[in-house]
C-alpha cells in the first residue's frame, strides 16, 4: 500500500509511522559487547528498543559460500529518526557491507505513541 494511502487509512501523520531497522552483528562480540553497542542506540535516542536475538547466517562472500553465527538485531524507530540511525550503523558497524534494512510497519496506537516518546 503506498505511504500517502496508508497514511490516510490509518489517519496517521508520516513521522507517526514505525519503523523497523535490521541488521546483524558477528557471534565474534559477547554479550556485553553486543549489550554496549545496544546501548549506544539508545543513548543517542534514535530507537525506543533494540531487539537481540541469536541467529546464522549463510551467504556468499569473495565468491565463497560462508555459514556463520550471528546476532541478529531488530531496532524500532519513527520515520524521522530512521535515517540518522541507518547512519550511526554505518558509523559504528564492524562489517564492510552491513545487513541494514528497513520498513514501515503497522503497530497500535499506544505501542506507536511509545516509540515516538522515545
């Protein structure tokens, strides 16, 4: 559904609109490492929650084909603030070409209120 569309069937203004950044970080950090990086986020107020999950990753890589664990991380953050944190991933990442994807997304008013007080 385009931006405009479900901005009119939800009655909700652009940076009302959640959004979920993802992206992974090598099994090589340890918690707290992973724990520090997470906290970096929300220290800089640019994502209500950091999600960390445990997970691998099969790719192909300098024409290899490569397993690895990883930790896998979902961020929730609003339309305005999506773009300043891409960039602070980019910033700070450990990896040449990053895992960094986003989308808007459907959430309750109250979960959508929430993020944005963030």
């Amino acid at each position: 559904m385009p931006q405009a569309i479900l901005e009119t069937h939800l009655a909700l203004p652009m940076d009302d609109t959640v959004f979920i950044v993802q992206t992974t970080l090598s099994k090589d950090l340890n918690d707290a490492e992973v724990g520090f990086w997470a906290q970096s986020i929300i220290d800089s107020n640019l994502a209500a929650c950091v999600q960390i999950n445990e997970s691998r990753s099969v790719y192909r890589w300098d024409e290899e084909i490569t397993s690895e664990s990883e930790w896998s991380i979902q961020l929730k953050t609003t339309k305005s603030k999506v773009k300043k944190l891409i960039q602070k991933i980019k910033l700070e990442h450990p990896y040449d070409v990053p895992e960094i994807l986003f989308w808007a997304v459907e959430s309750t008013n109250e979960y959508s209120n929430w993020v944005k007080g963030e």
